[in-house]
C-alpha cells in the first residue's frame, strides 16, 4: 500500500484486554471450555426497568438526533445524581454525555490538551489513558504504585513528578480503580488536590466504579473537597459498570462549563450525540431504583471474598484485598523470576490460556508486569473451576 499511516496511528497500541477477550471468545466459538477472567464488564442482564423506558422511547419514536451534550432531561437527572451521591452542584450546561466514558475522557483531553502536555497517571492504570493521552499528542508520565502503597499515588511523589516535568498539565485519577480496586479515602484525596491546586493540574476524576465499593468503604468525589478543586476538576462517570449497560454506550462529565462547553463542540463534529433511546433509559436508570443494582454490588462482593481467599492460598501467590471494582489483582512475580520458560506476565497468560484454558489479563497491560488481573464478573462456578486452573498452571510450570 502507498498510503503512509499517521504517526497517531501507529503510535496506538490494540486493547490488551479486548484482545485477551476475543482471542478467548474465539476459542469458545471453537468448542474449546475456556474460563474468561479477561472481560471488564458485568455479567449481569441490563435490569428490566431501565429496557423498558428504552422500548417505551423506540415506541415514543424518540429516535432523532439531539443536543450534542445530551438532552436536557438527562443532564438534569444527572445533576441530581451529582448532589444526591456526591454533594456537588452541577448545573445541567456544566455536565455533557458522551457514548461511554471512554468518550469522555478523550473529548475532555481533546478540550485541554495541547501538543507535548504532560499527563500525569497512577500505574497501574486502566489501559485506554495512555493511548487516548497520546492519541492528542500529549505526553503519559507514569506514576508507579504497588501493593506495600496500597496502589495509591501519594502527594509528594505527585508534586516531586510536576516539579521535574515541562508541561504538566493533568492528572488522571481512578478510584476505584481499574485494575487494583484501590479507593481513595478523603484524606488522601484532600492531600492530592492540594498539589493539584498550587500546581494549577487540572484532576480529570474517572469514578466510573463508583457504585461497586465493599466493607464499607466510601466514595469520594475530589471535586468534593471544596469549591477550589472543584474548579480544577473534571468528573467522568458513566452507566456501563454500575447499570450493566456496557454496550449502550453513555458515559458523562462534569466539570468547569468552559471545559465542557469546548468538549462537547469537539464531539458535536465527532459521533453527534449518544443514541436517542439509550439517553431516555439512562434518565430512567439515575431517576428509579428497582434494587438490582445493590444486588448485582453484593453479588461481587462475594466472589471477591471467594477469588482472593482462593488466590492467596495459592504458593507465591500474593493478593491485596481490592475495595472496589470488579477486578483481583495478584502479585505473581515469583513465577516470573523463577522459571526458565516464561519471562514475562504476557508468556504467563498465553501459557494458561493455551494449556490450561483460563484468560486473564497481563499486568503489563495496566502498566506493570508483576501482576496478572482477574475480572470477578463471571458466574461462582466458573470462579472456582477458573482459579483451580490457574492454580494448577502455575503449580507445573
Ligand atoms: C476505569 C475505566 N474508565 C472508563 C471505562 C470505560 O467505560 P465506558 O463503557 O463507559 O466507555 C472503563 C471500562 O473498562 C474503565 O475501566
């Protein structure tokens, strides 16, 4: 082919955990019983209330195109959720939707980001911010975590990172965090956003796991902590994970109405808007509760305590207990440095994939290569024939 590819294009890397998934997926269309740890959403049905109020737009033919932010009715409904969940007062023209977080968060560092910008992320991280922050020709500058840090950042080693760069410019914090389930408490987080605040980094907050929390943890929002940060900060939020609506595409964010405003004119000329019916079902989905959400959170919870009960009996094995998420993330670095035939967590999973039929998702993928990650959205049956699996694999190798 004579047509030169973009250097945007081939500086992006395919999903790890996309990837991990249909190659997993494909062995299942093959007759193969692979047990599939590598999807990161629930396995739970969309709950009936919320596919009612979409049938009920489709039969309404609510189906033309809207406002690029999103209707009016939702962004108020999503005004409410603010204050209701997380005492912050958005106005409907400072929040826009977009299809899936992932959305927002590109759309929110298309409005921010110039070229060369550094972008400062905890690792490990949820693999789409490093390519999206390259995709706008800004800069990922890791910040590394691990299990003795809780896998959280803490305030020095944040502003020692801004103080050695060019352009700092933003920080992208997860919690609960995709894949460590780390939550941050208040306290860290006050400590953080004032870095933030003196160093004038804009805290792009992803609290898409806001709903899935255990032991009695709490959610903060950092744009909670005062009016200061909240308007330093961007909140991404989104149904996917909390209401199992991972394929119909709407995410949200909220922030600094200049921000937004700019944001939402990027993705008016980008996807338009997010489908009609899907926008009427998430109104629905933030106004009603029908409970299944907090059964869908219990159900987690139990097979969180089941997997890392499960893993940490495995030999070398080592697993933090996550607070949130639906992800366990093992520490599996003796099976790295004490082998001849696997040198990394990519040779790990292929291996267990290949001859044990279990996928899991590389650490590397997040950022760091002493870690595999489970995604605990699969049935208790398949939980427990999975771990033995990988137990099993990592016993003969
Ligand atoms: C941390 C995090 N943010 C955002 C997303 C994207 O969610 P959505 O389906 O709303 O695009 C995911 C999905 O895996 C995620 O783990």
């Amino acid at each position: 082919m004579s047509i030169k590819i973009s250097h945007r294009a081939k500086a992006i890397k395919p999903s790890p955990t996309l990837t991990v998934s249909s190659l997993a997926k494909k062995m299942q269309a093959d007759g193969i019983d692979v047990i599939n740890f590598g999807v990161g959403e629930p396995d739970f049905n969309t709950p009936d209330y919320i596919k009612k109020a979409a049938k009920k737009a489709i039969d309404d033919n609510f189906t033309k195109y809207t406002a690029s932010a999103g209707i009016l009715e939702l962004r108020e409904a999503i005004s409410l959720k603010f204050k209701k969940d997380n005492n912050l007062n958005y106005q409907p023209e400072d929040i826009f939707v977009s299809p899936g977080a992932k959305a927002s968060v590109i759309n929110i560092l298309m409005a921010v980001c110039d070229p060369r910008d550094e972008v400062l992320i905890p690792c490990p991280y949820w693999v789409s911010y490093t390519s999206q922050v390259e995709m706008v020709d800004a800069i990922p500058v890791l910040l590394p975590t691990n299990m003795s840090s809780n896998f959280k950042i803490n305030a020095k080693q944040l502003e020692d990172a801004i103080l050695s760069l060019s352009n700092p410019k933003a920080l992208i914090l997860n919690s609960p965090n995709n894949p460590t389930g780390a939550v941050y408490n208040k306290k860290d987080l006050e400590k953080i956003a004032e870095v933030c605040v003196k160093h004038n980094i804009l805290i792009i907050s992803d609290e898409i796991y806001e709903k899935i929390i255990y032991d009695n943890e709490q959610h903060i929002s950092i744009a909670s902590i005062s009016n200061e940060v909240c308007e330093i900060t961007v909140v991404i939020n989104g149904v996917s994970k909390a209401y199992a609506m991972t394929g119909w595409r709407l995410g949200y964010s909220a922030g600094p109405t200049e921000i937004i405003q700019r944001a939402s004119r990027i993705q008016s000329h980008t996807t338009s808007c997010v489908n009609s019916m899907t926008q009427k079902a998430v109104v629905t989905a933030l106004s009603e509760d029908d409970g299944s959400i907090e059964i869908m959170r219990k159900t987690f919870e139990k097979r969180r305590n089941f997997l890392v009960k499960e893993l940490n009996k495995i030999n070398n094995v080592k697993c933090s207990l996550p607070k949130g998420a639906f992800y366990a993330f093992p520490n599996i670095s003796y099976y790295l440095h004490n082998n001849k035939n696997i040198k990394n967590s990519v040779e790990l999973c292929q291996y267990l994939l290949n001859d044990y039929q279990v996928a899991i998702v590389p650490g590397s993928a997040f950022g760091t290569d002493n870690y595999v990650r489970f995604s605990y959205a699969n049935s208790m049956e398949n939980i427990k024939e999975g771990v033995k699996r990988f137990a099993d694999g990592l016993k003969n190798l």
